[in-house]
C-alpha cells in the first residue's frame, strides 16, 4: 500500500533529521537520509517531504554557515559535511548556495 509506505517513509526521515540537527556533524546519518531518499523516489515521484524540507532549511539557517566557514579554513571534516549537506540538499529539491 503506497500511502502507507509513504507515511512510514517520511516519519523515519524526519525522525532522522531530528536527531541530525541534535548531532549535525553525523555523517553517516546525513548518507542514511540520502539512501533512503533515493529509494523513496523509485517509488514516487512525489514523496511528501515538507517536514524534512523545513527541518533541512532549520539547519541551513542555524548549522551551515559555521560549517562553510570552518570549511573555508581548511577544516576537511567541514569541508565534507558541506558537501554532504549540499547534496541533501539537492535530494529534497532545495539549493544551497
């Protein structure tokens, strides 16, 4: 049942993003969401991801500027996680500059 996979698809990944902002620099997660975004979207062309878009901008405003700082010093991890982050990004249709 589409729906219901759906719904059952868009709480884990907002669950997921949840506990992203708690510990943003968990890289892993960040690949997790990616994974399970690329899946979803074999199944449907519209997911309903409006919760992990919002929550997505949430860490833009609030984590991504340090980062793109901190990756501009030099700092590999940061530089990593801003790229991650910039393909999240492109996985919920949402750009980042």
């Amino acid at each position: 049942d589409r729906p219901l996979i759906e719904f059952v698809f868009s709480a884990w990944v907002n669950g997921q993003f949840e506990k992203l902002i708690e510990g943003p620099e968990d890289l892993a997660r960040m690949d997790r969401i990616r994974e399970a975004l690329a899946l979803m979207r074999q199944l449907s062309d519209t997911p309903n991801l409006w919760q992990a878009q919002n929550l997505y901008f949430s860490m833009k405003e609030t984590v991504y500027g340090t980062m793109l700082r901190r990756a501009e010093t030099g700092e590999e991890s940061s530089r990593n996680w801003v790229e991650g982050f910039r393909k999240l990004g492109d996985d919920l249709r949402i750009k980042v500059p």
